[in-house]
C-alpha cells in the first residue's frame, strides 16, 4: 500500500515568506508526528497528533510555526515569516496509534526547505 | 530529560568488515530502544527494535541488544555489505511516560562500506 507522502519535496523561499509543507498519513494511521531535521540539532520532534487533535505540541520551536490536522488524516505544518535558521528537512511520520505497546513509526520522504 | 548518544561518524569500513555502531540512552522510565536508518536519498526506516530490558532486535543480519545494567543498545552486524552504506540512527521512545511514540534520536553515524 502507500506509504506516508509529503509536497513539496524540495522548497525555496525567500525570508520573511510563509511556506505551508504538507503530509498525507498512511491510511487509517490515527497518530501523526512532524519531526525536523537540521544540521546543527539533528532530529527533533515538533508535534504529535492524534486524530485531529495535537495533545502535544511542546517540539514547536517559536509561535511562527503551527500545524493542523483535518479528517483526521493530511496534516499541515506552516511555517509563518520564515527565518534563515528554519532551513532543514522536515519528516512526517505517522502510526496506527494502537494504545498500549509501542508503535511503529512510518515516515516520509520529506521536505527540504530552504530560506534564503 | 531522557537522550541518545551515539558514536561519531564517519564510519568507513570494508566489505564483510564487522560492524559496531555505539548507541547509550539516558532515561528516567523504561523506554523502547530503536535503530532506524537513512539510505542516501531516501526516508527515514525502522531497522530494528527492542521494547525491554535482554530483548535483541534482528533484521536484515543486523542485531542490537537492549542492556539496561549498562544503558546500551549497541548495533551490530558480522559482514557489511556496500548496500548498507546508510546512515543510522539509535532512538528511544517512552509511551509509559507520555502515552505516545515521541521518540527521541541520536545524532546519527554515517557509515560507508567500500568494495
């Protein structure tokens, strides 16, 4: 079946732009994570959802970052009036979200942001 | 709060070389220990994984064992192949702790197996 897909795959912006990345869940996954990866911090967690709701959101390095998630499935992650530092690769992964045990996280290509 | 460290790259070996990437944890509760891996160009994969204490995970003749007495989940492999040229990433995740899978991750080890 498919796997988690993300759009765009590569993006350059300008600073001071909004850019808006998008993730498309595996089908029926109820748990949706945004994760970044940069050179300077390596992989960082940003935010969980599960279903529609983002009981955490504690990775969201400043309130210029925000996501959503509808129909409990395509999740947005915007990025508002970006700055150079905000360059990096941003990782979609989501889950069945089974309660107890751990679940395997599946993730996506990714998108390259750029900020120039 | 609980991390991952992890040896530094950048590894280099031969083909069917043994492979030990060093992976220790630091965490408060008892987390699930993973290794995941990123071949060039693509996404991030579960390797492998172990969700208790003297569990081995296994996959692809890769195998790492989640020691507790030692907090380590070291990634092992007897013969490296040029296709396993990647880079790995030791992770761990605490659901008894936040309920879900936030997982945390090492900085990860390129490895580069040349013929």
């Amino acid at each position: 079946g498919a796997g988690v897909s993300q759009s765009p795959s590569n993006k350059v912006t300008e600073k001071g732009k909004d850019v808006e990345l998008r993730c498309d869940p595996i089908s029926g996954h109820t748990a949706l994570y945004w994760y970044r990866q940069s050179l300077g911090q390596g992989l960082e967690f940003l935010i969980y959802f599960q279903g529609n709701s983002a009981p955490d959101k504690s990775g969201l390095p400043s309130d210029r970052f925000s996501a959503e998630r509808t129909g409990g499935s395509v999740s947005t992650l915007t990025i508002q009036r970006t700055q150079q530092e905000d360059s990096a690769v941003y990782l979609c992964a989501s889950s069945p979200g089974l309660a107890g045990g751990t679940d395997t996280q599946y993730f996506g290509p990714g998108t390259r942001l750029t900020v120039l | 709060g609980d991390s991952v460290t992890q040896m530094e790259g950048p590894v280099t070996l031969s083909e069917e070389a043994f492979l030990t990437i060093n992976c220790t944890y630091t965490a408060t509760g008892y987390p699930s220990l993973f290794w995941y891996v990123q071949y060039p160009g693509e996404g991030l994969q579960l390797l492998l994984k172990a969700t208790k204490a003297d569990d081995k995970g296994s996959n692809k003749g890769f195998e790492a064992t989640y020691r507790k007495e030692t907090t380590s989940f070291h990634l092992e492999k007897g013969s490296v192949q040029v296709s396993d040229s990647a880079v790995y990433f030791c992770a761990l995740s605490d659901r008894v702790k936040t309920s879900y899978d936030k997982v945390i991750f090492g900085p990860g080890t390129s490895l580069s197996v040349i013929p």
